[in-house]
C-alpha cells in the first residue's frame, strides 16, 4: 500500500478550481482517517487528472468528463481503504 495521497491536477484556464476544490473535501471528509494528503496542482491544456499515490484513477481527457462523485469515492477506497463501507456511495444504480 502507498502513503495514501490523492492530486488532482486541474486546469487553471478553464477555471476549474472550484471543482477540484470540492472533490478534495469530499474525499477528505470522507478519508479523514486513511488519507495523509490531497494536493491541488494546478495546470492548463484542459487538464483534470485525480491520482492516488500516482496512478491515475480519473482522466477527463481518456474517462471522458468529471467523475460522479460517489464514482470517485468507490475510486479512492478502493485503493485506500477496501473494506471501508461507504454507505450510500456504494449502492450502484443502473
């Protein structure tokens, strides 16, 4: 297992801060315990990457858009916490 770090890399031309912002909370609110950091890196080029300990589990340009949050959460836990329950988050709709 890695440290547990998440980055997200967003672009900063297509304002794309918030965004990256509000998916850092989520994941630390909800990895609280099992994360050491999440980083913020900006770029450009339209760039959005999120990488837990360097692989990447979400690239907008080859996943095609923004994750569903709960999508990102089942991401994350996967590789930092596999047993964790994620209640809600883990119900999987058609």
């Amino acid at each position: 297992m890695g440290d547990n770090r998440v980055t997200i890399t967003y672009c900063t031309q297509c304002r794309w801060l918030l965004r990256a912002a509000w998916y850092a909370q989520e994941l630390l609110t909800t990895f609280h315990r099992e994360l050491t950091e999440v980083a913020l890196r900006p770029a450009t080029g339209g760039v959005f990457v999120v990488e837990v300990d360097g692989e990447v589990i979400w690239d907008r340009g080859t996943d095609g858009g923004f994750p569903e949050i709960t999508v990102l959460k089942r991401a994350v836990r996967d590789r930092v916490a596999p047993d964790k329950p994620l209640g809600h988050s883990d119900v999987v709709t058609a």
